[in-house]
C-alpha cells in the first residue's frame, strides 16, 4: 500500500497538503532535511540529500555502488530485481 501511495503521489508531504488547502503558507512546503527545495514525494524519498545518503548506505552494505535513478517506479524496479538480476531480487 505504502508503495502504491509513493507511485501515484498520495503520500501527505507538504506539497500534497498544500495542494489540498490543508497548508496555506508557501514557507511550510520546504523538505524538513534540505530546506531549500519544495518536499515533494520524488524530492523526499529520491531527489535530497538524506535519502540519497540513506539509499548509498543501503546499497554499500549490500555490497553494491551505483547510480540510482530520480523516478519511483525505475527505482522500484531496480530494488524488485527486474534490472539488477536474480540476485537482488531475492535480497529484496
């Protein structure tokens, strides 16, 4: 369900909010790590600072450096195994 959310843009960050009049002041909508950027579902989890930290991290225990792309459902993809082989399925 969480992913589901992530693909199709319904998670509650600030834009999401904004753009249902929950949040009306244009100074909330910053990312909570990296203010100078709107927190947005791509910025949050593939775009800042801290979740390019936290995905690197992730991938050098894993024993694995790479490149990870900014959009969900190619890097949804390269987690589930379909571009990286049989290997990192198994490890998802």
């Amino acid at each position: 369900l969480y992913i589901w959310r992530l693909a199709h843009d319904r998670l509650q960050t600030m834009d999401n909010l904004e753009r249902r009049n929950i949040i009306n002041d244009a100074n909330d909508l910053n990312c909570v790590f990296f203010s100078g950027c709107v927190q947005t579902s791509r910025h949050l989890f593939f775009e800042c600072r801290v979740s390019c930290y936290v995905w690197n991290y992730w991938y050098s225990w894993y024993g694995d450096l790479r490149v990870l792309p900014n959009y969900c459902i190619t890097h949804f993809w390269q987690h589930k195994g379909e571009i990286l082989g049989e290997n990192a399925s198994l490890a998802w």
